[in-house]
C-alpha cells in the first residue's frame, strides 16, 4: 500500500515537472522579444531542457525497473506460499482420508 503511494507521488512529480518544462517554453516565446532573439534564447536553454528531460526519463526509466522487479518477486513469493499451501491441504485431506478409511 505504501508503495502504492509512492509511485503516485513519483506520477504527479513528474506531471510537475512536464507542467513546469511546458510553462518555460511557453515563457520564452511569450516573451516581448524579436524572432531572432526568441530563437537564440530557446536554441540556447532548449538543450538544457532537453538534457534535464532525458535525464528525467532515464531516473523513471530506472524506477520503473525496479517497481517491476519488486512486484514480480512478490508475485513469486505469493506463488510459492499458495503452492505450498494447497500442498499441505492436500497432505492433509490424504491424512484425513487414510484415517477415515482405518477407522472403519
């Protein structure tokens, strides 16, 4: 459940960071500045923006992995104790059953 929190905490954080990235390039070229100015300030914070955006992805990416990772091991291990679990009960019912019959 707690992890659960988590990656919606990690979802809206990166909602932000979209929302923030999409709000400074609407900045920029909302800006009271000639074509040419515009283009030279974008040209020169866009490879920023693009760095930070791929850098961001590749920390999801990663994340993302690693959620991955810990559901399939739970999964793995909720397996595992259902199987045994259902082997015992079937041990038992036989338990049960050659008891009945030696009863009789």
């Amino acid at each position: 459940m707690a992890e659960e929190r988590g990656s919606d905490a990690a979802g809206y954080l990166g909602w932000f960071f979209l929302g923030a990235i999409a709000g400074a390039a609407a900045a920029l070229l909302l800006t009271p500045k000639t074509g040419r100015e515009a283009r030279e300030l974008l040209t020169e914070h866009g490879g920023d923006v693009l760095k930070k955006a791929q850098d961001a992805a590749g920390e999801a990416q990663v994340k993302a992995g690693d959620l991955f990772e810990k559901g399939r091991e739970y999964f793995e291990q909720q397996t595992s104790r259902l199987a045994s679990a259902f082997e015992a009960g079937k041990a038992a019912m036989r338990e049960e059953m050659s008891e009945g019959r030696t009863e009789s």
